[in-house]
C-alpha cells in the first residue's frame, strides 16, 4: 500500500463526493447561472459570516484577488515571513498587483503583535504605504501551528486603527476550527476579507473560496475573469466542495490524531520533530533527501523542506495502518 504524506493536496473523492459530482445541477458560471456554484457561495458565506463569496480555482488566485482587491500600485503588504503568498505564489503579488510585501519573521510562523506594530511606518514620501496586513492560519511552514483568537483580534485591531485592510489566508484554517473548536465565523469575524481551500484537508479536488463584502467580491469576481478563472459548468467542481463542507471539517480530528501519532513515533525512535497542533509534522534529520529515497523505496511518499528537514502530513487517504506502515519504516532506517 502507498502511503502519501507528502500534502493534504493529494486527496482523491470519495465515491460518495463523485457521486454528487455526477448529480450536480450546472449552468455556466461566467453567465451567473450554474445553481450549484450559487449554493456553494452562498452557504460559504454564511460559514465565513461575510456578505458573500467567491468559488476561485485556487487558493493563490484567492489570495491574489484578495490583494488586488485592497490595494493599489505601489502599497506595502504585511505579514508573517514564511506565509504562503510571500514564498508560493511566485511573485504575484508584484506582477499582479504592483505591490511589495514587508516579511516579518514570527514565532512558530505566527505574528507577534508588537513586531507587526514596529513594522507599520508612519506616512512618509519614502515609504511605500502599508495597506494590507495578511494573516495565514493555520501557519504551514510553522507546522500546521494554530493562532490564539485573542492574537487574531489584536493583529487585526492593530491593523484597523492605522487604516490598514485585513485579509485572512485560511488555506487549512478548518484545521483550525477543529483544533481551537471555534467556529469559522468567529475566527474570520475580524478580517476584512477570507480565504480558504476545499482541496487540501477537506478533499474536494479543485478550488477555494474568498469571502468578503459584497461590492468587494465584485471586484473579485472581475479579476478572476480577467486572470482566466472564470469556469462555465463549475457546479461539477462546486459539488465536491459543498459535498466537503457539509461531510469533512469535524473528521479533521482524525488528521490530528494521527499527525500526533507520528510525533509520539518519532520521539521513541529517538528522532527530532516538533509536536504537532494540526495535521503536520516536521522533522528534523541528518539528510532529509536520502530520508525521502528510502521512504519511496517502501511505499511511502513525504516531502524534504531543507537539507535536514522533512514534513509528513496526514489527511483522509491515509489510514491508520499508513501510519502503521510509516513508524515501521522509520525505525527499520534509524537501526
């Protein structure tokens, strides 16, 4: 059996998600016709508690629309040096929307307040305005880390009292539903504007969604055309996202357990990782890449970050017995 831990991308749909995709009502989308995209904006929005919503192909043309949408050419973008829109999504926030962005290292990939307040300069010729403050939770490259409420509230706080947009990149943020055991709406009540993927931990095999104000995700909307992201009978993809909205947020704990399973193996094996408040798990090796050789070797897919560091991460295609398979592999290369 092979195991891949190399991403909560490589899920495939279940037979029941197919079978709604099969079943699904389309129209075509770019005409605002297709009632299944309609459902599943509409029902997204009401999760985020915004005024409504966009089906995107991607969590990067998310957040790039999100961008575009709060700023203007020569603005200034904060946020946490490892998120995912400054290292990712190849410079688009420069070629898309003529903008920088101000990396800010955090603790864990997660924003210290007072570091983000010594970062917003006062007005000046020199200075690039800063507009738009970009919050990724949970934090991938942290390691799945999850924010406090009280921290999301005060960076956004910060951000408002000096003019600035607020817009949450919330890629897993269902991730951090489950292991804060707060709701969406209460954890995205403070952002101007949210983001989050149904192809990663959910399971849905394509597309994102980016929340907001009405006359916001209108611009959105013209922007994703104007990028080439306007779909036509998208209810087929829409489908398989309503299908894990309704069916897999709260069977993230499993990906959690497991993800706390490896960790507890790792330590007995006497290998380096940091303990997991999600569903990844980095660790660190004396040569990540013969470490990945030898995993493809018995089955096993994960992911070299660094030289010595790897990340495995657990989503719904693997089992119990795939993490069973893993540990054995991994102490069988510690001997």
């Amino acid at each position: 059996m092979t195991v891949d831990l190399r991403s909560d991308t490589v899920t495939r749909p279940c037979s029941a998600m197919l079978q709604a995709m099969i079943s699904a009502k389309v129209g075509d989308d770019v005409l605002r016709d297709d009632p299944t995209v309609h459902e599943l904006e509409r029902e997204s929005a009401e999760i985020c508690g915004k005024e409504a919503a966009l089906f995107t192909p991607s969590g990067t043309m998310a957040n790039q629309l999100a961008i575009r949408g709060w700023t203007q050419p020569g603005d200034e973008i904060l946020m946490e040096a490892g998120a995912h829109p400054y290292n990712y999504e190849s410079a688009g926030h420069a070629a898309i929307s003529g903008v920088q962005i101000r990396p800010i290292p955090g603790t864990g990939g997660l924003l210290d307040t007072a570091d983000v307040a010594k970062c917003i300069r006062p007005v000046d010729d020199h200075f690039a305005p800063a507009r738009l403050l970009c919050v990724e939770n949970t934090s991938n490259r942290g390691g799945g880390t999850v924010y406090p409420l009280e921290r999301l509230e005060e960076l956004t706080s910060l951000a408002h009292d000096h003019g600035l947009r607020t817009h949450l990149d919330g890629a897993r943020v269902f991730n951090a539903v489950v292991a804060g055991e707060q709701p969406l709406h209460r954890i995205a009540s403070t952002f101007d504007s949210v983001a989050f993927c149904l192809s990663k931990g959910l399971g849905a095999p394509v597309g994102s969604i980016l929340c907001g104000p009405s006359d916001f995700i209108a611009t959105a909307r013209r922007m994703r055309k104007m990028l080439g992201g306007g779909m036509r009978q998208a209810g087929f993809l829409a489908a398989a996202g309503l299908y894990a909205l309704r069916n897999n947020i709260e069977r993230l704990a499993e990906d959690h357990r497991r993800a706390r399973e490896i960790y507890q193996g790792l330590l007995e094996i006497e290998i380096a990782a940091i303990e997991p408040q999600t569903n990844m798990v980095y660790a660190t090796v004396s040569d990540a890449h013969s470490l990945v050789d030898y995993l493809n070797e018995q089955d096993i897919q994960i992911l070299a970050v660094n030289a010595n560091t790897v990340r495995l991460v657990t989503h719904l295609d693997v089992s119990d017995q795939g993490i069973e398979q893993l540990l054995k592999a991994l102490q069988a290369w510690k001997a």
